[in-house]
C-alpha cells in the first residue's frame, strides 16, 4: 500500500525585524513560490512596536496623532493586507505562512489559522471566544491574536500574531482591528505567570504542522536571505 508523504514546507524564525524589512523578505518569498522556485514558507518572527493600517482602514482607529506614536517609539506603516489598524511589539509572535492556497479556499485558511492559535492556547488552559462577527482570536471578550492576510495569484500574505508577554499598555493606541472598546490581553496575563517565548513559538510550530497536516524544514535567516536572493 503506497504511504502518502505529507507536503514539505521550509520555515524560519526570524526574530525581531522591522516591518518593511519582513515585508520584502515576504513579497520575494511570494513571487518564487508562484514560480515554483520554492516550497512553500511559514515564517515565525516579532516586530518593534509598529502600528499597521490595513488596506481598509479608518485613520481615526489610530487614536493617537502620528507624531504621538513616534514620541512613543512606535513606527506607522500602511501594509496591503486587508483589515484595519494592528499593534505588533516585542512579546507577541506573528506566524505568517507563505503559501499557495489552491487546494485551499481563504475560508478554511483563515479557520486553520485561528484553529492553530487556539489549539495553542488550550494547551495554557487558556479557551478561546467564538466570535464569529470579529476577525482574530478572543478570551473573555479581549483580543489575544488578530488575523490579517493579502492573498496575491493564489498565495499567502501577512498571517496570525498572538500576545504571549507583551506590554499590554501600548495597545491602547488603537482600536483593536478597528473595535472601539475592545482591549487586548495575552497568555500571560491571562495564566498569571511568565510564559517564554521560544516555548510558544514551538507550540505553534508544532500546531501549525498538525492543522496543516505539513513537515516543516528548518532554514536559517542566512539560508532564506540567500534563497530571496534569487528572485
């Protein structure tokens, strides 16, 4: 009886790495793989803390002047994902899958991806809301992972991040996906005890293989720059 392999994706973690830099990383990645240079990439990495405005946003989700932010040491940017103003910093991990979607409608992605972030956090004991009129991850009402995606010829974009121990204050500069009221919390706030990073980033690679029923293949950052490097 023939044994079907599961497909064979590279990933990397990047670490800290500012949003434009990733960016280009992303878009590079994006064009081999619709070339059939590369397998298909899930990138694991953090941002300083930078405040993002999807593609169809409102300005005033940003509730602070912008001259504010940068007082504050938080970059802006306008991104080409869809969605509207998200806050990413130091403690929260962002999982963006480079992938090709053919066999696999934007429905189901964006279940999958929010299927691997709540897997993740029940093994914390941490449960996640069902809240079907908002886009992202919820407990108790307040946003731990928030979902943003630009899909272009068939591929992936953009992705989850989820809080795991950051400084929760700094949220407090926009409205969470552009929900006024809506605060935010993260695995640890809601555990009460400090939960490391690279121990989540493992969960969710591990998760990540499950739901996507996928191998995964190390590369180093230098391996992925060099891969870029050809496109």
């Amino acid at each position: 009886m023939e044994v079907h392999q599961p497909p064979a994706y590279l990933y990397s973690n990047l670490g800290l790495i500012p949003f434009l830099d990733a960016m280009e990383l992303e878009h590079k990645l994006t064009k081999l793989i619709s070339d059939e240079k590369s397998h298909d990439v899930l990138l694991i990495l953090q941002h300083p803390p930078t405040v993002t405005m999807g593609k169809f946003g409102k300005p005033e989700n940003v509730l602070i002047p912008l001259s504010g932010l940068g007082e504050k040491g938080i970059a802006y940017y306008d991104s080409d994902r869809g969605g509207d103003a998200t806050f990413n910093c130091p403690g929260q991990i962002i999982v963006h899958p480079i992938i090709n979607l053919k066999h696999r409608g934007a429905k189901t992605y964006i279940a999958d991806l929010n299927l691997m972030g709540s897997s993740v956090l029940s093994s914390y004991g941490v449960e996640a809301d069902k809240l079907a009129q908002h886009p992202g991850i919820w407990v108790n009402g307040k946003q731990i992972g928030a979902v943003g995606l630009r899909v272009s010829h068939g591929i992936s974009m953009h992705g989850l991040s989820l809080n795991v121990n950051p400084d929760l204050s700094n949220f407090k500069v926009i409205n969470l996906c552009g929900l006024p009221g809506k605060t935010a919390t993260s695995i640890e706030a809601e555990i009460g005890h400090t939960v490391p990073i690279e121990e989540v980033t493992q969960r969710l690679i591990l998760a990540f293989s499950e739901v996507f029923k996928v191998s995964l293949s190390e590369i180093s950052v230098e391996q992925l720059r060099a891969l870029c490097s050809i496109c």
